[in-house]
C-alpha cells in the first residue's frame, strides 16, 4: 500500500519548488490518485460503524497539497503530507471526526476536535462536567493503550465557572481534544494496514460521539 505515495513524499520533501512539482506532475497524480482510492477504502469502512458520515463524497475531505505561506517565515510551497479528515457533516463542519495523515517516517491515525471556537469549547466543556464517570471509563482501557494521554494544547488556569479542585479540570483546561496513534512505513505497508487503521478509528468512536452529542 502507498507504493507511490511514500516514494513521491520523499522525493517532494527533498524538492520543495514548483520546477520539481511541474516535471513530475504525472508522479503526483498517480500518488493523489493511489491515496484517493485509499480513502475511499477508509470510508467504506468507517460506514460500517459510523453511519453518521453517510452521504459524503470522501475525497472532498482531502486537504490540498498546497501551503498557506502568507503569514509564514517558512516559504515551502508544497505540504510534504497527505491527509483528510472525515466527520459528520463533511470537512468543514464543527463535529469531532476521524484523521489520517500520511508522511513518511511521521505519519499517524487521529481524531477528536482542534481548537474549536469558544462557543463549541463551552459545550464540551460543559459535557465533561456533567459526565466525569462516563468520561473516565470513556478514556480508559483500551482507549489509552492505542492513544495514550488526550493531545491538545492546554490553558494554565482553569476556566471561567471551574476551580482547579474539579476532578476533571486537567481535560476541562484543554483547547482541542485530540487523538494520535503514530503508524510507521512498515505498517503502512502491509497488506491489514486498512483492517488495522479501522480498528482504531473504531476505538476512538465513542469520544467522537460524546464530543459530537455536546455539539448537538
């Protein structure tokens, strides 16, 4: 699996500019094209346990290759990754959901929510508030054998309406709940690395739904 994907990631990671890129465009589009089909795979999949994310086109959830380097010291044109993100209600809506990002010797299966706006930080909040036992039985066991401990940068003072005695004030101070499982070549490589990769999107499914329950 991603037989030109990793190849041509390396390669774009060594050859930063748009002459490299133009001369090897058929390289990348048969690189995009094997990780499309990918998703693809990966969507089908997620459907058997998620029918929130029915009726989407998965391969608009893809990220571009291309960098934002407006406010950037850093003036690489090209992403060295490829990635997407599928969640209730498509890419840009504000629900939890599941990522997947392919870089060589840095890739990783995620999910959860990245810095969401006040408004939705408030609900979530809230939730784990009214619901410390479910959320501690929710993030542990098998949860934090794949995932370990919940990622996302954290405020130094407890928020508005919360003391730092609150027995879950260490996930209340988060900014974003995220979940990494790091995966490397050699596992993407093998023939299970789709089977395997819906195991863990399977186990992060109960946090996305009590994010996304929050939300709605």
């Amino acid at each position: 699996m991603f037989d030109a994907s990793l190849p041509f990631l390396i390669d774009l990671a060594e050859n930063n500019d748009r002459d490299w890129l133009l001369a090897n465009k058929n390289r990348q589009k048969e690189a995009q094209e094997e990780f499309k089909e990918f998703v693809r795979s990966l969507y089908a999949g997620l459907l058997t346990f998620d029918s929130s994310l029915e009726g989407q086109d998965p391969v608009k959830s893809i990220f571009r290759i291309y960098r934002d380097v407006r406010f950037s010291k850093d003036k690489r044109p090209y992403k060295t990754n490829f990635g997407v993100f599928l969640k209730k209600g498509g890419k840009k809506s504000p629900y939890s959901g599941y990522y997947f990002h392919l870089e060589p010797k840095k890739s990783f299966i995620a999910g959860g929510i990245y810095m969401p706006p006040n408004d939705v930080l408030k609900k979530i909040r809230e939730e784990i508030d009214y619901n410390p036992e479910e959320v501690k039985n929710l993030l542990s066991g098998k949860f934090k054998k794949l995932f370990g401990v919940m990622e996302g940068d954290s405020l130094k003072r407890p928020p508005r309406g919360y003391t730092e005695d609150h027995p879950m004030i260490d996930l209340i101070k988060h900014k974003s709940f995220l979940m990494m499982h790091q995966v490397d070549d050699a596992q993407l490589k093998r023939k299970s690395m789709l089977t395997d990769a819906l195991k863990v999107y399977e186990a992060m499914k109960l946090w996305n739904n009590f994010i996304n329950r929050s939300l709605d």
